[in-house]
C-alpha cells in the first residue's frame, strides 16, 4: 500500500509475553521507488515500440535515508486486461524496449505492469501508457467526376475509432510525357493539393497535354501524438495543424491513374440518312474512348449561314437524330458534341449538307374521261 517515490520513517518495538511492549526502536527513513514509466517510441497499424524505465531517485542531504529496493525478480505487461505470456526484467538505473506485435489496426490500448517477488508472488497491476494503433490505409482512389479541368476524386476508409477526427492528406503527380513501353510511369514528384476532413478532394488540373495523372491517399487522427493525445476542436471545419510532420500518417493508399484529358473523344462518321424537302435524319458513332463513360448524352448543333452561331436544336441518347422543321433547297452546317459527368468532347467534326427542293405532292386522281357519247362511223 505504499506509494512511489515517497520518504517514510519506520520504527520497530517488539512484543513479548503476548501483552508486552518493549521499546521503539531508532527511527529509520526510507524512501520507496519511482514507478515504472514508459514513452512510445514508434507506432504502426499492427506494431508500438515502448522504452520502459524507472526514474532516478531524487537526491537528498539525509545520509541516513534508505532506498526502499524490493528483490523483483520479473515484470509482466497486460494488453487491454489480457497478460502477456512472456515477461522481462529490468534493472535499476536501465531501460528496456519492448516490442508489442500482432496488435489491431486503429485501435486504444491500455497497458498495465504488475511485478513479481522472490517469493514467485505477483503484485498489483498499474498503469503504465495507453495509446492507439494507426489507422487502415485508404482505398484506392476513384474518379468521382470530371467537367473540363475540374475533378473530384474520392476514396473510402475502414474505421475503428468512432470518437477520432481523421485527417487525410491527397497528393497527386503528373506523369510525364516519355514512358518506357510497358514499364512503370514514370511521373513527376507527388505534391499535397489537399489536407482535410472529407473523403473527397476536388481540384483543378494545370497540365492538360499529359496522358495521366496519378492520385494517393494517406491518412492521420487528429488528436494522436507519440506524447499522447493533444486537445482537439470538435467544432473545427479544417485540420488544425499545418505541419504535416505533426499528424502519425498511415500508409499510402493505393496509387489510382487517371487518363489527361479525360473528357468524351468527339463523336465520329456524322451523315445524313432520309433526307428531305424539310427533314433529314443524322446519325454518328460513339466516341472512341466511350468505355471510360457509362452515361454519354449527345448534343445537336445547327447553323444555316457562315459566321452566325451554331444554335443547340436538341439531346439525345440515341445514336441518330431526326432534325425536322427544315427549309427546302437550304445550305445546312451541323455538329454533335459527346457529354458525360467528365465533361464536353471538343475538337467536333461539322457536316455540310443541303435539303431537297420544295416536293409537290403527288396525286392518285386518274384523268378525266369523256362523257360524250361514241363517234359514230362515217359511211362510205
């Protein structure tokens, strides 16, 4: 029941014929041991690295004042109340580095210590640290959706810690313009466009003329710190700390490639298909890149006369269109663009193309016959 690190005075008298007192004896001082403490050194998701000691006794001008060191022979840690099967020893004035291995991803730990005498009895459990495990490593991520240079790239994450902000750092890189045929890409340094709180970061690409661009993933807790845990604002929109170096970061998520651009390639082979005084069916085939985009919408273009713009006449899923409301033996300009959640194809093909003359409708009346009676023959 004593404490650590505290100064006590004893003194001893002894007992005799069962009701007896003699007398005490001189006073002794002595001051108990410091409690064994422990310092985190390294976390992973499955592996914590902890350097254990005792502290050094404080000094003292009282030369007659005793060390309090009880014979322990060994030291044994629980995990979260489970006791290890292996113990350690450890020396007065040492220290000593326990690895703990096969622990849970993104989950607390509670460490305690219990001791062992000569007399092969254990002591009680203290506390000796508490600490979290890193969190999973993200998903892979995925290419939300894409409208011109803008992009939303998202990615998923297995928690455990229900309480804990997660912090997740986004870094891209361009690949560049020369890779070797059917080895890795070659791409430039990967830089940080994004530390937030969501699992979706959307940004603006500067380099469009690049085959890819390349995303990945890492991912802190907020409050968690090798010192132990810091003071959080829960009411925060953003990451507090700007030095990344601050944050335990997991793992990198998988690396995702994206192609640049990757908006719908123009549509191809545009023709005319029953052309009219007043109407013509168009027809076009899909994109080249069409497998990149699930949902593709086509946009019909009309112009009539060079230098006036091109007028949006309709939208379709189909690959035809039916323009109708044309003006006979007229001089047409039409284009189709490809849209998706990507963006706009560019670069689109025009076609020229010219209505019938007006069409006179024609008649199934049958020619008047005469109602006069027959011509009599003349008679020689």
């Amino acid at each position: 029941g004593l404490e650590s690190n505290r100064q006590y005075t004893v003194n001893i008298r002894v007992c005799y014929e069962l009701d007896k007192w003699g007398m005490w004896s001189n006073a002794i001082n002595l001051m108990t041991l410091n409690v064994m403490r422990a310092k985190i050194k390294t976390i992973t998701e499955n592996i914590t690295e902890l350097l254990v000691w005792r502290d050094k006794q404080n000094p003292t001008d009282d030369p007659s004042l005793l060390i309090w060191k009880p014979e322990v022979t060994e030291h044994q840690l629980s995990i979260n109340t489970i006791p290890s099967p292996s113990t350690f020893n450890l020396d007065l004035d040492t220290s000593t580095l326990l690895t703990l291995g096969d622990l849970t991803t993104d989950t607390e730990f509670r460490i305690q210590v219990r001791e062992r005498d000569r007399n092969q009895e254990w002591r009680e459990w203290h506390d000796l640290v508490a600490f979290e495990t890193l969190p999973y490593a993200p998903s892979k991520p995925i290419l939300d959706e894409r409208r011109g240079t803008h992009v939303s790239v998202s990615w998923n994450l297995k928690k455990n810690c229900p309480h804990a902000n997660y912090v997740y750092c986004v870094e891209m890189a361009y690949s560049k313009k020369k890779t070797k045929k059917g080895g890795p890409i070659e791409h430039e340094p990967f830089q940080v466009v994004g530390v937030l709180y969501e699992q979706c970061v959307k940004i603006e690409l500067q380099k469009m003329d690049l085959p890819k661009c390349l995303f990945r993933v890492k991912v802190a807790k907020e409050h968690q710190a090798l010192e132990g845990p810091r003071n959080v604002d829960a009411t925060a929109t953003e990451p507090q700390h700007d030095d990344l170096s601050a944050y335990l970061w997991s793992r990198y998520s998988p690396v995702a490639q994206f192609k640049t651009p990757s908006v719908p390639d123009h549509p191809t082979g545009l023709r005319i298909t029953q052309l009219r005084d007043t109407s013509a069916t168009l027809r076009w085939r899909k994109p080249e890149n069409h497998r990149f985009h699930t949902s593709l919408s086509y946009k019909i273009h009309l112009n009539l006369k060079y230098g006036e713009r091109f007028v949006t006449v309709g939208q379709t899923d189909a690959l035809f269109f039916n323009l109708t409301m044309l003006i006979p033996n007229n001089h047409y300009r039409v284009a189709v663009t490809a849209e998706s959640s990507m963006g706009v194809s560019t670069g689109n093909n025009t076609l020229h193309f010219s209505t019938r003359p007006h069409m006179i409708p024609e008649t199934n009346e049958h020619p008047m016959t005469s109602t006069l009676p027959p011509r009599q023959p003349l008679k020689p």
